[in-house]
C-alpha cells in the first residue's frame, strides 16, 4: 500500500513501517499448485493483488450473496468496565495514536519476571477461552468471560480502548483473518476462530492467540482440505500447518539470529502445503508497549535486523487457504480475506535467552 490506513494496529501490527515497505520490490517464490494455485512468484504487491485476482483457489463466484456461510458483522454490545484500581496502558483514554515503539523491548530481571507473568497470564486466559468454543455460544459471550477474568486477576485486558477498539479480545471467525470485533453472531458447527489475548499487567503486556474449531467441521470444508493434501499422508488442516509454521519459527530464535529467518521459516512451511502467507499484517516487539520494534514480517523478506538477548516480541503467522488480500470492513478492524477463503492464525511472545528462546505465553 501506498500510505498507512486509518488505525486498526492490534494484535498483528499493521503501520507505517509496512507503508514504506510495500513500495519496495519484492520477490517471493511460493510452491506450485494444483488447479488455481496460487502463481509461483511476484514481483511487487501491485503484482501479487493481479496474480490473487486470477489465481486465487476459491471461485470468484463464491460471494456473500452466493455463500450463506460467509461472515456478516453483528451486533456489537457496550464497552465493558474496568475496576478504577487496576494499572492501564497509557493510551487507554488517550486522544493521540498511540505509536510503534522506535527501540526494541530489552528487559533487566525484574522486566523478565513482569513479562512471564503477564505471558503466563495470557496463556491461561487463552486456555479457558478455548473451553468456551461451541455452537450456539456468541463471540460477545466469550468477550465477557475473557474480560471478567483478565480483571479478577488485577490485570487490563490491552485491546480495550486501544485506538478506539470496543472490546476485550479479539474473535476472528473463519475468513476473518484478524481484529474481529466480539458481536452477537453465534458460533456455528464447523467454524474456525482465533482468539487473540493480550493482557496488561503490572505494567507489561503478555500476547498470544490461537485457533480453535467448533464442532465438526463440515462436509464441504472437508472435501477443500483434502483436495489440497492428496498425497499427504497426515491430512493436516490449516491451523495445524499454521501452528507448525508458528512452532518451526520460534526453534530457530536465539541471540544474534536474522529476524527475517522467521519469515522465510513460515512460508517454507506454508508452501509446502500451498497456503499462502497474509503480508499485511505482522509480529512486533511487545513488553512495557503494546507494539515495539522490530517488526516480524512472516514471509520471505531481506529486512536487517537480529535477535537481541533479553528480547521480547511476537511471533503470528496468518495463513490463508486462498487469497492472501484483505478487505477491512466499515468498523475499521475487521480483516477478512478478500475472496471469503478460510484464514488461521497462533501466536506466541517470545523471550531471547542465553539458550536460544523461552515460549511466555505458554501454561
């Protein structure tokens, strides 16, 4: 893109760092497909849109009127309280934007511990989310559980109030690639959801998500995946593959590592099963800010940059089964995927240790 949107910055950062990347030449290769795979290289992201309009594995003629199953926004409930006594961001009621960190986020020992209790935090909250996922159960209801334990642990739950953002979590359901807003839409047999936790306690943020699967997946969404891994024995799934893309990127952190490993780890895992690679949105440091340097592209890229000891930052590959182009929807947030293609997502905060790397948002 050729200039920052409007702000829609949360738990995958999209700003101006990836406006005045976008304007440079990019070169990617991707692994063949079958039938309307995806092209196998781009030279820009002007380029990269053409090749999704053409190329892209779900129908053109798979649209909203056409797809009943395709997400529509729901009714978005009250913003939620927060007790007077618990810490908050600085930009909780903050009338500025609040800005990408210019510095990474480095941490004395005292930093350390702050950060794995807010990480620990943020995986258990996760982890009960995660319970909550059934049919009939509202992305709203699973908001106010969230929110409810997030301040019954002294804690702020991050996205509220960030740059306007009206609730406590984020649920991305199915096409919703990121920054779903929690609504009145009930979860549906066979949906896919992303529950993106970030908590803010004593004055450090923990952020983590992952993907979930509500009942049984359909027949349909079935037939898609298998036709994709014919020959593959395990029949992997999409957030399978993802969380693995996640898992293979974070073995290979430890101080004095290229950053832009992590993005060419991803898309070699993703090719190897044709998904593509959301560029939009990315991972970011994380710590007394919500979003710091550097920030973590998940495809192939030669960005400078290497892993500092006592750093923390985010790791959240995005994968899509069909285009890798996002259309925001009228709340500013909402990213799906622009042809209505199942999207997945998992995401850890990572610390740079002596040894390599520590997973904090893990129980």
């Amino acid at each position: 893109m050729a200039s920052p949107p409007s702000p829609r910055l949360l738990c995958a950062l999209l700003g101006d760092r990836l406006g005045a990347l976008s304007a440079r030449p990019l070169l990617r290769t991707a692994a063949p497909g079958r039938g309307n795979a995806r092209v196998t290289c781009q030279a820009t992201r002007t380029l990269s849109s053409l090749v999704d309009a053409l190329f892209n594995r779900r129908s053109r003629d798979d649209s909203l009127e056409n797809n009943p199953r395709r997400l529509r926004p729901g009714k978005v409930s009250p913003r939620l309280t927060v007790p007077s006594h618990i810490q908050r961001p600085p930009y909780v009621n903050s009338r500025q934007r609040p800005q990408m960190n210019d510095g990474p986020e480095i941490h004395d020992e005292k930093g350390i511990e702050c950060m794995r209790a807010s990480g620990k935090l943020a995986a258990q909250v996760l982890k009960f989310a995660g319970t909550l996922v059934n049919p009939g159960i509202t992305t709203d209801e699973i908001d106010k559980a969230v929110h409810q334990m997030i301040i019954d642990n002294g804690a702020y739950p991050s996205p509220l109030g960030y740059c306007g953002f009206p609730k406590s979590v984020c649920t991305s359901v199915n096409e919703c690639i990121c920054h779903g807003i929690p609504d009145s839409r009930p979860l549906e047999d066979g949906d896919i959801i992303n529950i993106d936790v970030t908590v803010y306690l004593n004055g450090y943020h923990g952020d983590t998500s992952a993907t979930f699967l509500c009942g049984d997946v359909d027949d349909e969404a079935k037939k898609q995946e298998l036709q994709l891994f014919a020959g593959i024995s395990d029949m992997l799934v999409l957030p399978q593959v993802t969380k693995e893309s996640l898992d293979k990127a974070i073995s290979i952190c430890a101080p004095g590592v290229e950053i832009n490993r992590i993005g060419r780890t991803i898309q070699d895992h993703a090719d190897k099963f044709k998904y593509g690679v959301v560029q939009q949105f990315v991972g970011h440091g994380v710590g007394k800010v919500f979003h710091a340097e550097p920030a973590v592209l998940h495809f192939r890229n030669n960005e400078k940059g290497r892993m500092i000891l006592n750093q923390t930052f985010t790791i959240e590959p995005m994968l899509t089964i069909g285009s890798t182009n996002s259309t925001i929807w009228s709340d500013d947030w909402t990213a799906v995927t622009e042809d209505g293609s199942l999207s997945a997502q998992f995401e850890h905060t990572l610390l740079i240790t002596e040894d390599g790397v520590e997973i904090l948002t893990q129980c």
